[in-house]
C-alpha cells in the first residue's frame, strides 16, 4: 500500500476527465505490478494520495480507517478494501489496532509498455523485497525528488501516468469495501501470490495471474453466486441508502455526482444503477420528491408561495412555480385553490357541498 504524496489538487480532477471505460469480469488478463506485506502500528496516520493504478488491500489482522473518495470506510481481518485510481484516500489505523495487510497493485488488463512502471519507483522512496519479512516504510515521497537516479531508474512521467489507459470493471463486483471472504481460503492465496512475487521467470509470473485471478473469482462469487444474478442488486443498500438521503435532505444542494461520491462509485454507474432500481433519474426523483412536499405544503399550510419553494429546495417561487406545472399540469395557486381546502373539511371546519 504505497503512493503518491499529494502536493497539488488538481491531480484528481485530471484523473476525473479520464473517459470511462469498463471491461467485462470474463475479459481480464490482470496485470500485477507490485505485492508487498505491511505492518502498521495503532495510531498511523498516512499522509493523503493517489495512485496510478489499481490496488487490493488484504486485511490480515487488525483493522484500519479509510478515507477514500470522500467516504469513510472501516476493514477488518478478512475483508478486501479496493482502491481505483486517481481518487484521494489515507488511511487511519486506531490506537491499539496493530493492521496487518497483504497490497497488491495492478492493472485488470496488460499495460502497453510507454503506459507501464514500477510502483517500486512511483510510489516507494526504497524497494521492499517481498522474500523479507520486514516491514515497508509507512512513508511516501514524491518520487521527482530523489536525487541520485541514474535515467533507467527515473521514474515514469507524471502527465504520463496520469494519462494511463486504466480499464475498470463493473463496479458490483468490486465496490470500494468487500466483506465475506472466507479468511481460512483467501489468506493464503493471497501469500502464495506475496511469496511468489519474489520470484523470477515466465513461470511465476502466470503463476501470478492465476492466483490473482483466484482472488478475482473469490469475490465475483460473494456478488453472483449463480453467475447471473443482476449486478445492481449487489448495490441495492446503496441505492437504498441513497433514495433515503434525498427524502431527508431535498431542500439542500443534492446532485448525482455528489451521491456517487459517497457510495464510492462513478457517476456514470451509480446513475445507472439509481435508474434501473427506483425508475427515474437523480434529477427526476429529487424533483418528484420536492413536488410532493410542495402539493402537501399547498393544501396543509397558508403558506406563501415564496416559503414553499424555500421550503422545498427551490432557489425561487418563480423557478418552483415553472417546475409545479411542469410537473402536475396546473400552477401552484390553482393547486390550492382545489385542494386548499381538504385540511379544514378533514377538521370540520368547512361543510361537504
């Protein structure tokens, strides 16, 4: 688990205007770039980053606190924690957690070879042999500044990195936090593939593949036991989770983007997935909750038209008045005028004509 020292912001929103592009759980020839065995004490804090690839961290003991992508996120022993790239995230481990963890990063397809790079160089300020029992440092350093590189070893480009093709598979697969892995199956694959790392030749390196692909397998059964159950359902919390939220805070600022930051998935994907399980759109499900809220306001309340479109997450009564037609076929006031009444007949205070 290494990367880069964040220096400048900017960098996530360069990753941000990377075209999306999935690739298909069947079609992977996964990539493994770097496997290391780390060991942090209770009370590590490390600094923010990001990383240029992709990266699997396995909780071996312990437990640790993620910061990621604007979401918090808490591993445990046996749980998987994925990490994309270009997305901001630290990590937290609490006072008398000592975390233990196998990390992989690589790429879920082979890289062509200007768009490759060793992590050791990217991401480490010293090497980590993997046949070593010893810890890597918990310590990151912007890998411009290291003085004394001769050219071969000069790490890759930044602006290259940053433009690195990275294929991304569906999301229902492989959310950010991955709980249910039987600890007593995937612990030692995943120090098979640590130990094998180490090692040179044809042979291990699809001896790599293999076991990661194992790993990959592992988890795509936790989501479609049966290989065919719809990948949304994977997420249907989620969504679930996220409807909710809308129905509590519709009168404040509430986008798309701003939903699929806190449930850790792309904005493309996440309004997929919001589509296929409540029938609309974020937009469209925002605005049918807030006209609800206003045809109640409407017939319960005299309040102005002024208030409701306040009180119902519209920046004007003339922009609330535009979308209430837009929506019901009639203006506000002649809502009222229809319906006004039906809370005073309920209480008695109007006689039924």
């Amino acid at each position: 688990m290494d990367g880069l020292l964040l220096q400048k912001p900017e960098k996530e929103a360069a990753g941000q205007k990377k075209a999306e592009n999935f690739i298909r759980m069947d079609r992977i020839a996964p990539y493994v770039r770097y496997v290391n065995y780390k060991i942090f004490e209770g009370g590590t804090l490390l600094p923010e980053r990001i990383i240029y690839d992709h990266e699997l961290i396995y909780c071996l003991s312990g437990e640790a606190v993620f910061l990621y992508n604007g979401s918090e996120y808490r591993i445990r022993k046996g749980e998987l924690f994925y990490l994309m790239p270009y997305l901001h995230n630290t990590m937290i481990v609490p006072e008398g957690k000592t975390f233990r963890a196998h990390c992989i990063h690589f790429d879920w397809i082979s890289p062509e070879e200007q768009y490759d790079f060793r992590a050791e160089q990217v991401y480490l300020h010293m090497e980590n042999l993997p046949g070593t029992d010893s810890p890597a440092p918990a310590l990151y350093k912007k890998p411009h500044s290291t003085p004394g590189k001769n050219e071969d070893s000069t790490p890759a480009n930044e602006e290259v990195l940053l433009r690195r093709p990275n294929p991304e598979v569906d999301p229902a697969f492989f959310p950010p936090l991955i709980t249910g892995l039987d600890y007593d199956t995937t612990a030692p694959v995943f120090k098979e593939l640590y130990q094998n790392y180490s090692q040179l030749g044809t042979g291990a390196r699809l001896r790599e593949r293999s076991l990661f692909l194992q790993i990959a397998a592992a988890v795509c059964d936790l989501s479609s036991p049966a290989g065919k159950a719809p990948s949304g359902l994977f997420h249907e919390k989620t969504i679930s989770e996220s409807v909710n939220y809308i129905q509590e805070y519709y009168t404040e600022d509430i986008s798309l983007p701003l939903l699929a930051s806190h449930s850790g998935l792309s904005p493309k994907y996440f309004g997929q997935l919001f589509k296929e399980q409540t029938g609309m759109a974020v937009r469209e499900y925002l605005t049918e909750v807030r006209i609800r809220n206003a045809r109640h306001l409407l017939s319960h309340t005299d309040n102005t038209l002024e208030q409701i479109a306040a009180d119902t997450g519209f920046q004007d009564k003339f922009y609330f008045t535009k979308v209430f037609k837009r929506q019901t076929g009639i203006t506000p006031g002649k809502y009222r005028k229809l319906y006004g009444h039906l809370d005073r007949m309920k209480k008695g205070e109007l006689a039924l004509s």
